[in-house]
C-alpha cells in the first residue's frame, strides 16, 4: 500500500489526508455541543468523503465494480437503518457497529497475514507487532460490543453475571495472550495468531458480562474507544496514515468520555476495563423482598394542579421518555408552565438513557431552549429549594439507594437528588424496576407520589388539564 501510495503522489495525498483529519477533528469538536452538533456531522461527513475519494483514486484499486457494489449495498442498508431505528435503540445500534469495526480489524489482520505468508513476503517486526495488537483488540472489541447490544437489546439479561475468580481467570487469559503473542512474533505461526484471537473473543465476553445495565453507559464509550484503537493498529498494517490518525482521534476521544463519565458515575475506570464494575456481593432479590413498596400515587389533575400552582419546577427525562417518545408532549408541557410564569428547568444525569448525550439529543430534537438544560453538578443545588421535582421515566440516576445503601449495585454512583425537593413526582408506565434492576426508594418517601401510564400520554393530559383549568 505505501508503494502504491507513492505511485500516486505522496505529497497530494498527504495534503488530501491532512484536510481530511482537520475536518474530523472539527467534526468532534462540533459533536461538543448540540448547537453545533449538526455541523460537526457535516464536517466529518466532509473528511470521509474526501477520504474515500483520495483512497479510490490509488492504482491499487482494481475492480471498481466490486468496491461499488459493496457501497451501494451498505449505503441501502444505512439509509434504512438511520430511517427506520427509534432513538431508544440507538444505543445498541451504537454497540452494534462497534462489533463491525472491532470484527473488521480482527479479519483485516488475518487476512493481511496470510496473505503475506502466501507470497512469502518477509514482514518487518513492527508490522507483526501491528498485525498482532491489531487481531486481538479487534476480537475483544468484537465479542465484548456483542454482549453489550445483547443487554441493551434485552436478548440478555442486564443484571451482572459474575463467578468466582473472575478476575484471576481474566489475568490468566492475558497472560495467555502475552505469551502466545511473543511466541508468534517469533515463529509467524497462523496458528497461533488464530489462538490468540480466540482467546481474546473470551476474554472481550468476560469483560462485558458482569458489568450492570446501569453501568452499560460507561461500557458503550470503552468499547468506542477500543474501536478507534483497533481502526488505528489496523491503519498501521495497511500503511495507511489516514486511518492511523482518524483511529486515534475515536480511540482517544472514548477513553476522556469514558474517563469523565466515570468520574461523574464515581466508578474507577481500570474497573471498567477490567470487568469489575457491577461486580458488588448484593443478593438483589433479597433486596426486592425487603423494598415495602408503600407509595402514593396521584391522578393526572392532582400533578397538574401541582405543576401549575408550583413557582419552580425540574423536570427530569430518563430513558421511559425516550421509549415513550414523550419529548415532544413535554416541550408542550414546558410552553404551557412558561406561559404561566413558573421557572422551569431540566436536569440532567451524565448516564441518562443509555448512551451519553441521549436526553440532550431528544431535547434538542423538541426545540427546549439549551439554557434551561442542565448537568448534575449545575442543578443538584437548586433540588432543596425547588417546589416540584417532576421525574419522567428515569429511574437509577434518581435512586438514593446509590447514596445510603452499601449492598446496592449502583452505590456510589452520584444521582440527582430529587428527593430533596418539596414535592416529588414520577411519571411510570409500571413499578417494573430501573435497569440495574433494583427497586427504587425513593418512590416511597413521604414526598414521593407516582402517576402511571404512558409518559407521553400522561404529559399530554397534564397539559390539556392546566389548559382547561385556565
């Protein structure tokens, strides 16, 4: 490839290559905020296309046919996916692509090798080194994004799976990987290489496994790092320096999302990347059987009357909005409140939903002005003396079991605290517990009451009844 390269002018491509990464970089700076979000995808869209047109143009390229049909088949089958997916499986989409970047350098580096070993081509050093990062970091990308779509996609339960020696088993398997990886350095064996991939497939689902569904948000930004890292060592064996930098781009930009999210979830990120979060010694059907469930609910005229009658009010989306696709009906209630002069303010938890950014993009997505919007350490302060705390489908991020109960899944995990607030509500289609799996206590403090059903239908009536009240 970099023979090729050079064939075709090694300074143009290098200029076209350097404009393209500039605009990927913009993208992720754009990606920053949802103002400029829309221009950040533009931008990135930008550097691809020049990058997928500089790349066909190499003497290398020799049956268009093929590499169009390809396209064209992949382009048919994004379109509909990007039409067609909710914005409650986004999440899983996410992991899900994940896989086909992490099974794409595992097959790349394979491929790459054998093929060399079929011409007996003479490998320089680095390149195997390169060859071999590549391979197995791919397959645990591969495996561990696999296991996490299953948990979103709700194919497998989100609930930690753990077993004795976990963590010991997990060492031997990196040793095991380091060892074969010096042996096949020396000998160039296939066999070995496809070994250590299988292994490492393992080691990817045994990483994943016993983490917990409300930890998953933390485990979808690793895995998008470890795609970057996987797309970078894959450029290195294809001597393609595009892919090297727009592989460390992703890869770096994971690991400070991933940092910061840990560092809001209070969670320690080499446990993440060890498999030790979730891992918590909790009987949680003990803890079902202890949660006495002594709640209040409260009829659609009562939180209407409530709300309007309220001089501040935090709403707080989590993720059974965005199943109920309820964004819109409260962007309606936040009009109807504003008009009557209640200050309204949304709050939001770093791992709300099931990706980072989920509650941002689906308010946004409803015109709710950016500045009311607000982060868990901007507004946890506001909670003691705000009237009305209104939650619509969140669950976990509001659990104050996370504060006060040892034995909990998510203890330790920062939360907004809404429980501080005069009054709080919730919106909820059932008592069917958060993602982690756990009851929430805070539906039984005295300043708690429930309104079940459908958030959006629910928003919609509150609505109607202010309205009519007025």
């Amino acid at each position: 490839m970099g023979n090729t390269v050079a064939q075709l002018n090694p300074d143009l491509v290098g200029m076209a290559y350097l404009i393209a990464t500039l605009f990927f970089i913009y993208g992720l700076k754009g990606l920053s905020s949802p103002k400029t979000a829309l221009l950040g995808n533009a931008s990135a869209m930008t550097g691809m296309g020049l990058a997928f047109a500089i790349t066909l143009a190499f003497p290398s390229v020799g049956n268009y046919g093929l590499i169009f049909a390809a396209i064209a088949s992949g382009a048919v089958i994004g379109i509909v996916i990007a039409r067609k997916i909710k914005m409650t499986a986004m999440p899983q989409l996410v992991a899900c692509l994940h896989s086909f970047v992490g099974i794409t350098a595992l097959l790349v580096a394979l491929g790459t090798f054998l093929l060399d070993q079929l011409n007996n081509t003479v490998v320089p050093l680095i390149t195997m080194i390169e060859l071999t990062i590549g391979s197995f970091v791919g397959a645990i990308t591969f495996a561990g994004s696999i296991i996490a779509f299953g948990k979103l996609q709700g194919i497998l339960s989100s609930k930690p799976l753990i077993f004795k020696h976990q963590h010991f088993l997990n060492l031997v398997l990196t040793v095991a990987i380091i060892v074969l990886g010096i042996e096949f350095l020396m000998h160039h064996n296939a066999t070995t290489l496809v070994i250590i991939d299988v292994i490492a497939l393992i080691l990817g689902f045994l990483l994943v496994v016993p983490i917990g569904g409300a930890d998953m948000p933390v485990v979808i930004s690793m895995h998008n790092s470890y795609s970057g890292w996987a797309a970078a060592a894959t450029g290195f064996v294809l001597n393609n320096q595009l892919l090297i930098t727009t592989g460390a781009l992703v890869g770096s930009s994971g690991a400070i999302l991933s940092y910061i999210m840990c560092h809001a979830m209070n969670r320690e990120l080499y446990k993440v990347m060890s498999g030790g979060v979730g891992l918590h010694a909790v009987d949680l059907e003990a803890m079902e059987r202890e949660s006495t469930q002594a709640i209040k609910a409260a009829a659609v005229e009562d939180v209407a009357f409530l709300l309007e009658n309220a001089s501040s009010v935090i709403i707080v989306p989590g993720y059974g909005m965005a199943v109920a696709q309820a964004h819109h009906a409260i962007k309606e209630l936040y009009d109807v409140l504003t008009e009557k002069g209640v200050s309204v303010k949304f709050a939001i938890h770093p791992v709300a939903g099931r990706m980072p950014g989920h509650m941002n993009v689906l308010l946004a997505e409803s015109d709710i002005p950016y500045d009311v919007v607000f982060t868990m350490d901007e507004i946890n302060k506001d909670f003691a003396a705000v009237d009305v705390a209104f939650v619509i489908g969140a669950n976990d991020v509001v659990n104050p079991a996370a504060k006060n109960v040892q034995s909990s899944p998510i203890y330790g995990m920062p939360i907004l605290e809404v429980y501080k607030a005069k009054q709080v509500l919730v919106s909820k289609r059932s008592m069917k517990p958060g993602y982690s799996g756990i009851d929430n206590a805070l539906f039984e403090a005295v300043n708690c009451s429930l309104v079940f059903g459908d958030a959006k239908h629910t928003c919609e009536m509150i609505v109607k009844a202010i309205r009519g009240a007025a």
